[in-house]
C-alpha cells in the first residue's frame, strides 16, 4: 500500500498526546517523522483557550494530569525545559457531601488517613502497597497485554480491580463517606458501578494520587502539548496543521502510517484497504457516555461550605455512593439524572496565570448519555451550589458546550465520549480488538496509537509510545526495551 521510496519514515494522523508520544519515540530512535493535525493547534484533549472572558484561560478538555505524571514514557522525558511545569494543589482531591463535611485526600497517604476515622486502616491496607510501589504497578498497567514484569503486584491488583465499585467499596470500608470518595474515584470510567473492574479505576486513581499527585499545568493543559510538540522538533520531527485527513491517498508517502484516531474514523480513511472482518471490527467498536461540559469565569474562589474542599484541585459531586451509582446507571441507559456525577476543577486557586488578578476559573463536566444535545447547565450548577451555598453569585459569564458540541470540537470524542470507546471489560482487554498486539492492523504498515488501544483514556502517552515501540520492532527491527 505505500510507496517504496518513502517520503518519510513515518506519517502520524492526529497530534495528541498519544500522537506527539509516538512521534517523538520513532524520533528518538533516528526515524523521518511527520505528524498532521486536523486543528490548526496541536494538542487533542490538552488544549487551552479563552472561552469565557479575555484573559480567563481554560483547558478545553483535560485539566488534571494524575496520568501524565504517572506515564513512564512521559516521565522519562525533560519537558520542563520546554516550558511544562506542574503544579501540586494543597488539597489533590475532595469530595463534599451534606452539612459541610467533606472527605479530604492529600498527596501524603499519612495525612489523609488522619481524616478517615473508622476507615483508615482498612483504606490504608488497600491502597498502601498500590502507592509504595506505584512506579512498578504503573508500568505493568500502562503497557501492554502481555506477562507483567511484576505478577505478585499486578495479581493483588487485579484481584481487587476486578470487583465492581459497589461491592469493593461495601465490603472494604464501613463509613458512607469513604466509600463515596472511592465511588467518586472510580466514577471517572463512566461505566455504571455495579459493572465488574469498574473498581479497578479507582483503585489507580487513589494509588495514582498518593504517589505522584494530581498536579495541573502551569499555563494550562496547553503547555503540555507545547512542550512535547517543540521537542519533538528539536529531535527532527514536522508538524502539519490544517489538514483533516479523510482519504489515505492525502498522506505523504511512509514506510508506517500510525493513527492518533478511533476505530470508526481509521475504518472510514482506510475503507477497502481493511480486510473485511478487521473492518467489521471496528465498526462495531463501541463508545461510551459522553461529556457535558462548562467553563465558568468568577469574580471570587468557589465558596464550599468544607473549608478544606476550598483547597483541592480536584472535587468529586454527586453524593453518597448509591447516589452516584444511580446517576451513572441511568446514564448508562440513556437518561439524563437529575443531580449527576459532576467534577469540578478550580486551577486558579493555584495557578495564577489563568484568570485577572483576584479572579477565578472553573472547569466542570456531567457524564451525559452518547450523542446528547440536553443542556446540562443547571443541573451542574445545582450540584455545585449544594455544597457550595452562593456559588451562583460569583459567576460572571460561562461557556457550555453539549456532547455533541464537544464531538465537533474533536472529532476523536465520538458522540461527546472523551475516552476513546467505552472502557467495559470486553473493551478494557480487547482495545479496539482482542488480540496480543493491539496496535498492529493487519495490513503492512498501519497501526493505531490512540486512546481506544491500551491503555485507554488518560493524557499519558503510552498508547503512543506502546504503538510506536511496535513499530520499531516489526518495521525497523528496533527493539525497545
């Protein structure tokens, strides 16, 4: 299918992060790379813009990047002197609940457990061996579907992960606060809680947050997607903005072509190229719940009524863990719930390059069903003003954008679903197909880098680097340990 006497070594369709990831590897490694982005900023869910009012910067998509710091590709990279640099909120994480409490976690496992009572010590044996040894965990679930290099750790893991949310969390814990934080945790799979391995999601991002943090971007998210892509340049790499790529005779001559898109999108490029039961495949590839999103500028901080849910990054909406468990199953099934799972993030608390002097952003988005074109402001609002009694009177403009609408603004987040496909169980091991090596299409030369390969969603990069890696090998008999 592609020329023998290439234009380039490589052809990357799609300039998130997982795209620059892949880039930069093959670069690394002393190959003619190429990304093409369809926008005419590189970046995919690591975008910053003003929506709201001059000089009030929000990120469009991802805010909090627990997955960035703990990526072993990103991490392996010297970003920070390209201008990224992270900042740790003093608070990483809160989740209000009635009357004024809040179950609070700091990055420090130590402090956060003076916090939880009755649930310390069980909170503790759970999560403990998970955040010690989080470089090592982390780089079994961020790799491949393969043998992990650690399989007593990987086995207790699982062993836990493959519990649904509402059984883990009833069985683990005795406290409804805590086991409302974990069900806030593991909400961010947009699966309904009651569905096996949902758990596992949680059990990452709590792991995640005592390890390493849920830092933000300086700048924004935007500033990560700048560092990656002027490194990739200095190692030699080009980037194309502007181009939408709709039919593979668009693409510059490559040995490898790899695509930073989904199923459906790579299906529709390739079309007849792709051996018809492959093809089926990904068309019957599925996508999950999508995202209802708001921005707010503000005239002061987000006034919760828990004085130390005023210092988090990041906060968790939605009540106890039956609550939550209703709002994302009636989700699941298409309905739009009364008070959803609402996160929040307020980075100016922290960051004061986002807004004017002595205001304040807001990020926030509900989980809504696939395709939605509802209008989700009040219900977010209302989630926000329950635990944050005269939140209304600090707004002064917002930007709202439905699934749909945030499926028009990339074109990657099908029917609003910003984690590249639904992440149930036959989709957690079998993405966008069950094989060994997901990446690799069969026909010479193509592969797929994005978030619907392993591990899935998350600004991390290791879709990229793991693509990537494969490449080299079968391409270019490089190996990559």
């Amino acid at each position: 299918m592609r020329n023998t006497a290439s234009e380039y070594d490589a052809i990357i369709v799609g300039s998130g992060p997982n795209g620059l990831s892949a880039g930069i590897l093959l670069a690394q490694n002393g190959l003619s790379v190429k990304i093409i982005e369809a926008k005419e900023t590189i970046g995919g869910g690591t975008r910053t813009q003003e929506l709201t009012e001059p000089g009030f910067l929000h990120d469009v998509c991802s805010a909090v990047h627990p997955t960035a710091a703990s990526s072993p590709f990103l991490s392996s990279l010297p970003l920070h002197k390209y201008g990224l640099e992270f900042i740790q909120p003093e608070v990483a994480a809160a989740h209000p609940l009635e009357h004024g409490k809040a179950v609070i976690a700091y990055q420090s496992l130590e402090k956060t457990l003076e916090g939880f009572g009755a649930d310390a010590k069980h909170y503790s044996n759970l999560v403990s061996s998970f955040s010690n040894d989080w470089k090592y965990l982390a780089k079994d679930l961020f790799g491949t579907l393969r043998n992990p290099n650690h399989p007593l750790l990987m086995a207790r893991f699982g062993w836990y992960g493959m519990m649904s949310t509402t059984l883990l969390a009833n069985s683990m814990f005795d406290t409804e606060e805590v086991k409302a934080y974990f069900a806030g945790m593991a909400a961010h799979s947009i699966l309904p809680l009651e569905k096996a391995f949902t758990a596992s999601f949680g059990l990452v991002l709590v792991a995640s947050l005592h390890a390493v943090g849920w830092p933000i971007a300086k700048g924004g998210s935007a500033k990560i997607a700048q560092a990656m892509g002027d490194f990739f340049k200095e190692l030699g790499g080009e980037i194309e903005t502007g181009n939408e790529i709709k039919e593979l005779k668009q693409l510059p001559s490559s040995k490898v072509v790899l695509f930073d898109l989904t199923p459906h999108q790579i299906a529709k490029i390739l079309g007849n190229h792709l051996p018809l039961g492959y093809k089926k495949q990904l068309k019957n590839y599925k996508y999950g719940p999508g995202a209802f999103k708001i921005d707010i500028a503000m005239s002061e901080p987000v006034p919760w009524a828990n004085p130390d849910a005023r210092k988090a990054g990041t906060l968790h909406l939605g009540g106890t863990l039956e609550e939550l468990a209703y709002s994302e199953a009636e989700t699941w099934k298409g309905n739009h719930p009364e008070k959803p799972y609402v996160l929040v993030s307020q980075p100016s608390i922290f960051d004061d390059t986002r807004a004017p002097e002595g205001k304040h952003t807001l990020w926030s988005y509900c989980h809504v069903p696939n395709g939605s074109t509802k209008d989700c402001t009040d219900e977010i609002l209302n989630q926000i003003e329950r635990y944050a009694p005269g939140f209304r009177d600090t707004i002064i403009s917002y930007s709202t954008m439905t699934a749909v609408q945030v499926n028009e603004y990339n074109a990657n987040y099908i029917g609003g679903d910003i984690n590249g496909g639904a992440q149930y169980v036959k989709q957690l091991f079998g993405r966008p197909v069950l094989k060994w090596n997901p990446y690799k299409m069969p026909i010479p030369g193509f592969y797929i880098c994005s978030a619907s390969t392993p591990p899935g969603g998350g600004v991390h990069g290791m879709s990229g680097y793991n693509a990537a890696k494969s490449a080299l090998k079968k391409e270019f008999g490089i190996r990559i340990k």
